[in-house]
C-alpha cells in the first residue's frame, strides 16, 4: 500500500497535539502554525476539522471534561456524589493545569461540559435541591475545584530559611513547605471539599425541616 504525502489527520490527532503543547508551554504557545508542523501537515489542513484556533481550545477543554466521571451524580446520595465528584473533577485539572484558565470562563457550547452541569444540577435537584440553590452549590463546587487546581499553595514558598526567620516568625517553617507540597495541596483539598459539603448537609438539614413549599423556589 502507497503511504500518504502527508499524515492523515483527524480531530481526535489534532487535539491531542495541541494538548501537548498547552501541557508543556501554555496556551499562549499554541498556533495553527506550531500545530501544523508538530503534526506533519500543511496549516490550511487543519481548517478541514477546525475553522479557528479557538475551536481547537474548545475541543481542548470539552476533551478534558470529557474524562471527568460522572457516574455518581444521581446513583449515589449527594453528600457522597459531590465529593467524589469534585475529587474527579479537580484531578482532570491537575493534569492540565494551562487550561483552567480558559475552562474558568463557564461550558460555552462544549457538549462534555454542558453534560457536566447537566448532571451536577439535575442530581442535585432530584435530590431535594431548591433549583437556585443547586446552581448555586453547582458553582460553589466548581469556583473551589478550579482555584484548587491552579497552582500549589506550598509551592509558592521559597526553600530559604532566612527570608521567614526574622521578620516573619510564624512562617519559621514555611522553608519546608515545597517538599511536602502533595500532602499539603492533597490534604487542603480534602479539609475544603470536607467543610464545604458538611456546611451544605446542615443547610439541607434546616432546608428540609422548614416551609418547604416557601424555600423550594428560592
């Protein structure tokens, strides 16, 4: 069989592409151009299966979404399913992490993103969410996921003993955070998603006990 000039292109192969190079670089870094030669072809190939750069980044990120599980929103109770969901949610960010930013902006037109919500409010509403309340806890999760998944607050301390010592007394140990940076930003999480769910069980609970005919439209 005769191989083609040029490879063969698909938007599943362009988007992966483009993702490694967000990954490595930022999206910044990202061009038809760059694209193109990464992957062998010709620029104007890629506008067979994209008509723009920023529906390369859309299908980036409805990608990304795509692999959050979402098996536990209305099988499991909603305590359970927005802990483990936010846990799946935040761990599709950590592994790419230049593209929250533009993921920050709200599902737009992405099909996977749209699911999301989709399934985020409906399990919540199901279970006895007031519809406004769920949209709200729906964005609560997801402004606490994201800003988790943005960067490393242990990280952000400098290995240098003598810059806290003196004039920052109760930060004597800040030195070491950066060593311990994953038990630190995992174990933060956690204290987070904790508070955060437990607070919304104790609202539920007072929810449920009131006029439910009165706060059910708020």
């Amino acid at each position: 069989m005769v191989r083609p000039r040029t490879p063969l292109l698909s938007r599943e192969r362009i988007v992966e592409v483009a993702t490694a190079i967000v990954d490595a670089e930022g999206l910044d870094a990202l061009s038809t151009r760059r694209l193109a030669r990464e992957l062998g072809v010709q620029a104007p190939s890629l506008y067979n299966h994209f008509g723009t750069k920023e529906e390369i980044i859309d299908a980036i990120g409805d990608a990304i979404v795509s692999g959050v599980d979402l098996s536990m929103l209305g099988r499991d109770p909603w305590p359970q399913a927005l802990r483990a969901w936010g846990r799946a949610y935040r761990a599709a960010f950590r592994a790419h992490p230049n593209v929250v930013p533009f993921l920050s902006r709200g599902p737009a037109r992405r099909p996977a993103s749209l699911r999301l919500a989709d399934a985020v409010y409906g399990a919540l509403v199901d279970a006895g969410w007031p519809p406004a309340q769920a949209t709200r806890i729906g964005a609560a999760m997801r402004y606490f996921v994201l800003g988790s998944a943005l960067g490393s607050f242990a990280l952000g301390f400098v290995d240098d003993p003598s810059l806290y010592a003196a004039d920052y007394p109760h930060l004597r140990d800040a030195h070491r955070l950066a060593e311990r940076h994953a038990r630190i930003d995992d174990g933060a999480f956690e204290l987070g998603l904790d508070s955060l769910v437990d607070g919304l069980e104790r609202r539920f609970e007072r929810l449920s006990g009131g006029d439910a005919g009165g706060h059910h439209q708020e």
